[in-house]
C-alpha cells in the first residue's frame, strides 16, 4: 500500500480504493480502454486480479506498479532521520503507472489550490463524466477519455471548483493525450521537459506526473508552498525554508532526491502552525 499510496488522490477518490481485507483497487483508463485491478496478498506474494478491455495492460504493468522497476539500491542515507526513515520502511518502492496523462490531470487540478479542494474536484468530475469502473467495484469510476473530458462543460469545471486557467490546461493536455503517453517509454528527465512545452505546465506539474508515471527518483518537487518548510523542519529544525534551501539539504542524494522525500515525509511532522489553516483558493502551488 505504501508503494502505491502516492496514486490515491483523498480517501474520497473514485479511482482508488482499499478494502477491509487489505485488497488495493484502481481504476484506470489504458491504452486499451478502462480496467479495474484489484491486488491481494501479502508483501511477500502479491496477486493481481484485472477487468475490462484494458485488464491485460494492467496485469502486465503491475510489475512497475508495485515497484518492480525500481532499484533503491543506489539510495544511501546521510541523515539520521533519513535513516531511520530508512530502516524503519525497508520494502519501499517507487510506483509506476506508465500513465502519463493520468498522472497529469490531477496533478493540474492541484495546481494553486489546497489539497481539499483539488481532490474535490477530481472526486467530482469522475462522478460526473467518467465512467463506472469495470468489474465488481461499486461506486468506483474512470477518468473521462480524450471526448469525455472535451464535453465537460464549463459549469461542471466551476462548480467543482476549476477556474478558466486549470481547465484549458486539461484540455490542451488531453488534446495531444497521445503523445504525453508516449512519454512513459522516454526518460524522466525528457518527459519532465516536454510536458513543460505545454502551455500552463511548469516545473511542479512536471515533477508530480513523472514521480507517477515513471517512478522518477530524482524528480523533487519545487515549488510547492508546504515542501520546503517540511524538509527544513526535518533536517535542521528550521520552521520556514525556502526552495533553495531544500534543495541544498537534498544535495547529499543526488539522483535520489524524490526518494529522500519521501522517506522524510514518512518519518517526520510538519512544522507546527502559527496561525488558522489555510481557507479555500489561496494559491499554494506553482504550474
């Protein structure tokens, strides 16, 4: 679950799913339509169960899904509490979906926005224009195909909460959604620099897709208003931390970055506040 995890937009969302028996389920629109996996067992022998006309595309993509296509080894801590983090989380892996334009679309939904809002909107707009998911899962749903998300009408994008600027990126993405899937066979790196040809696609938006889509270990978010302050905390103790700063406590891991984030974030807590949470529509992250 924890490898996973990264996929699940909200505990609200209609394309992911974890059962009381443990069973994790998504629901995805592949390159051969939508499918729903449904994955069983313990970390030692896993099992996967796929429906719909994109079920086999699933089932072969478990593999990367779970973790199969990336090597930690190369991560060595040089942080007592990456360390522990570490130690403490022995089985983690980096997903990948091979999905591109699943990665992305959310991830613009979350541009300059709380996090309860974007999810609100994603939970929406599959309610409202997906698909019901293949198979037994109630209640779940796939995103919308290229013509679905074209019919979305622009009181649909208001209503869940989309302004003008999120919503024509969507569009201009799903209009070459082709070609960005295309981007799951070529490096991370290169991915990352033509999803931001994209007008309305910057650095944050780029990062947050490839860390999914292709387990990227290196891709650190910049740009994100809570990030650094979390990484400054847990290093050095800093309440407030800036980009710069992050990404120099990040330097002893090079080619590792994402992982380190991640495993920092596992092991520690968010500065402690200072004032009232956020309210809606404070702009908090960068394309």
């Amino acid at each position: 679950m924890l490898t996973v995890s990264p996929l699940r937009r909200g505990g609200g969302d209609p394309s992911f799913r974890v059962t009381p028996d443990g069973a994790v389920w998504r629901a995805s629109r592949t390159p051969q339509g939508p499918a729903t996996l449904r994955i069983t067992g313990s970390p030692a022998a896993l099992e996967g169960h796929a429906w719909g006309p994109g079920a086999q595309w699933l089932l072969d993509a478990m593999p990367g899904l779970l973790g199969a296509d990336d090597d930690p080894s190369a991560f060595v801590p040089r942080h007592r509490l990456v360390h522990a983090a570490h130690r403490r989380h022995p089985g983690l892996r980096l997903t990948r979906t091979g999905l591109v334009l699943e990665a992305l679309i959310p991830s613009i939904l979350e541009q300059k926005v709380t996090t309860t809002e974007a999810y609100r909107a994603w939970r929406l707009l599959l309610f409202q224009h997906g698909e019901p998911a293949p198979g037994p899962a109630p209640r779940m749903r796939v995103m919308p195909d290229v013509r679905g998300w074209a019919l979305v009408p622009s009181w649909d994008w208001h209503c869940a909460g989309v302004d003008d600027k999120r919503a024509s990126t969507v569009m201009r993405a799903v209009r070459v959604g082709a070609r960005l899937d295309a981007l799951a066979a070529m490096d991370a790196v290169e991915a990352a620099r033509r999803l931001q040809t994209l007008p309305g696609i910057g650095p944050w938006t780029a990062a947050e897709t490839v860390q999914r889509s292709h387990g990227a270990p290196d891709a650190v978010t910049v740009g994100d208003l809570h990030l650094p302050h979390r990484i400054g905390y847990a290093l050095t103790g800093a309440r407030r931390s800036d980009d710069a700063t992050m990404l120099g406590l990040l330097a002893p891991y090079p080619g590792q970055r994402h992982r380190a984030t991640r495993l920092i974030c596992l092991q520690s807590a968010a500065p402690p506040r200072r004032g009232p949470r956020l309210a809606p529509n404070p702009p908090t992250r960068h394309a």
